[in-house]
C-alpha cells in the first residue's frame, strides 16, 4: 500500500508541490539551526561567565622567549657602601622604610626584622611572634605594611606557606609583635614533593604592586628549563591558592645562576628589578601583570655572591645586600646608581 498519500502539512497532501517546498524549506532550516549552535553556545558561556569561561589557564610552556638587552657595566656605578652585623649573617630580602631606614632579615632563626641605616649599621630590631621558616623576601605596600615571604620551599614539599604581613615596623615600639597571616598553596601543585622535572615550587622573591603580591619561583627542575614562574596573591590575610598568571625565562646555564633571589618595584612603578646573584635583569613597559610581555633589560655586576635582597630607593638607585658566607665572602651592602639608563633607549 502506499502510504505517501497519508503524509500530510495542514491536511496538504506530501504529493502537492507546495507541500513538498514547505517540507525542503523546514529541513533547510533545521539545518541552518544545527550549524550555527557552536556559535551560540559559545556566545551563551561569554554572557554567562563574563570572566572568560573559555580562557585557557596560563601554564609554564606559554612562557615567552626573550633576548635581553645588555646594559653597558660603563654606565652604572656598584660600590660597597657597608659592612652588615654580624646578627644579619643570612641577610635575605631587604626593604626601605618611609622614614628611610633599611630592613633586612635572616632565612632562618630569630624571627626578627633588623633596621639598618644607609651604611648597614644596626639601628633597631623587631621580633615577630612566629617562627622563621624559610623567610626568603621583604617586601612594602603603599599603605607602608611590611610583607615577610616565608615561602622558602627548597624540597618543594610544603603544601602550605606563608606571608606574615606587619604595620610599618618604624610605628613598631614594643619589641615584639603578633603579625598578621597569608596561608597559600600553589593552585598548579598536585604531588609533594613535585617531582624531579616539576620542582618549581620553591620561592625566593615577591613584591607588592595594587593591592596584590607577586611571587617568583625559584626553578629546581631536572633537566633546568631557565624559566621562573609568577604567582599571584591577594595582599589580605587569610587562607589562598595562589593564582600562576605568567612566567618569565631567566637565562639558561648552571642552574644556581639563574635563580631570582629578591624582586622590587620602583617608586613610579615603571621597573621590576629582578636579582641574582651576580645580575639584575629590568622589566619595564609590561601590561598590568603580564611581565614577560615587558621590555627585559640585563645588567652584569661583575661581582658575585650570595646576593638575596635587593630594594630601590629611587628611580635610579638601588641597594643590595648578600649573605656572609664562611666569615669571608658576603655580609655587605651595596648600592647601584643607574644615571639616564633609561633615556637613551626607545620606550
């Protein structure tokens, strides 16, 4: 029997010519519906998650690869301004004051803060009521807090660090005081210890910059792949995963040489200074906090130590202090001018 009689569009029979054109047009546009759907559903996430639901999270092979421009030795002045104390013996990260005093501290024992004059001479010094846990860098926001990076993670198996933020220490006249805590963890890390070709989870340097703290890491990866990572915190205490938003590609070679070991913004904040032991590498023109997207500027000091606290005083001068190594090397303050290095080079 045929059926194709009883097929019918509004009791149209299928063998009627309109009815047969409505029919391929319906199908036609059925068609068109089920092509354009990706489109839409894509337009559906961008109103829905305005955010950027669709944004592929930053990862360590998106680093970009940068040539440095090499600063000639010719125009900056490095001099040793000072010896440190003999209490400073592991000076690690060093900061400035409003009032214009220095602050430094040790990566391990007394869990103190040292005020140091521009000739590195001992002033005063603050304890906290905290142990000192791998306290690497110092760093100061615009309100005038102090931020100590007690993220030191040399086996890269803490899941758990910490920043202890105080009120300007030059306010500070009981000797000790209760700081307040950032407990983080890295949002990438996953095994504890990472293994041998992840182990870029330790930490030596961070600045404070619009309300946020920026972390470097310090690179333990076997085989060494030259590139620090850059994680993003909220200045305000409590618990956090730390947000990994860039990384940056330090240099290649033995890995001791290419680890960052303090980091500073300067006063217009216009230039990351980045240290390391016998280097400086200078970001400028970045994006809001795409770094590596920067202008990277490298300056050889032809002097090397354990170099780990680094902190501008101006737009054009900079201090460093190192730690004293077997009672012979280290244990000094350091300044370097930078007299118009930044004029005679296009922006």
């Amino acid at each position: 029997m045929d059926r194709e009689p009883f097929l019918t569009i509004c009791g149209m029979s299928m063998k009627h010519p309109y009815a047969r054109f409505k029919m391929a047009e319906s199908l036609n546009l059925f068609l068109i519906f089920i092509m354009k759907l990706p489109g839409l559903f894509v337009v559906f996430l961008a109103i829905a998650f305005p955010g950027g639901a669709t944004t592929k999270p930053f990862t360590e092979s998106d680093t970009l690869g940068k040539n440095f421009i090499t600063i000639p030795q010719e125009k900056v002045v490095f001099r040793e301004v000072g010896k440190l104390p003999k209490i400073l013996r592991e000076a690690s990260g060093l900061q400035r004051s409003k009032s214009g005093y220095f602050w430094s501290h040790n990566d391990d024992g007394v869990p103190a803060l040292y005020c140091l004059d521009s000739l590195g001479n001992q002033v005063k010094a603050v304890q906290l009521n905290v142990s000192n846990k791998g306290w690497e860098d110092l760093t100061r926001d615009e309100n005038g807090n102090f931020y100590i990076g007690g993220f030191g993670n040399n086996k890269n198996d803490r899941k758990e660090l910490r920043i202890y933020r105080i009120a300007n220490p030059d306010d500070l006249d009981a000797p000790m005081t209760n700081p307040e805590i950032i407990a983080y963890s890295y949002e990438d890390q996953t095994l504890f210890p990472a293994s041998k070709t992840n182990k870029n989870f330790d930490a030596d340097a961070f600045f404070a910059w619009k309300g946020s703290l920026y972390v470097f890491t310090k690179n333990r990866s076997t085989p060494f792949k030259g590139v620090s990572k850059i994680y993003k915190l909220s200045q305000e205490p409590g618990n956090q995963r730390a947000k990994l938003i860039d990384s940056l590609f330090v240099g290649t070679g033995p890995m001791i040489n290419n680890w960052i070991t303090s980091a500073d913004l300067s006063p217009d904040g216009k230039t990351l200074a980045l240290l390391f032991h016998d280097r400086i590498l200078f970001v400028r023109n970045f994006t809001e906090d795409r770094f590596s997207r920067g202008t990277i500027y490298e300056l050889k000091l032809n002097h090397y130590s354990h170099k780990a606290g680094i902190c501008w005083t101006s737009n054009s001068r900079i201090y460093i202090v190192d730690e004293l190594e077997l009672d012979v090397l280290g244990g000094k303050m350091y300044s370097v001018d930078l007299p118009g290095i930044w004029k005679d080079r296009k922006p």
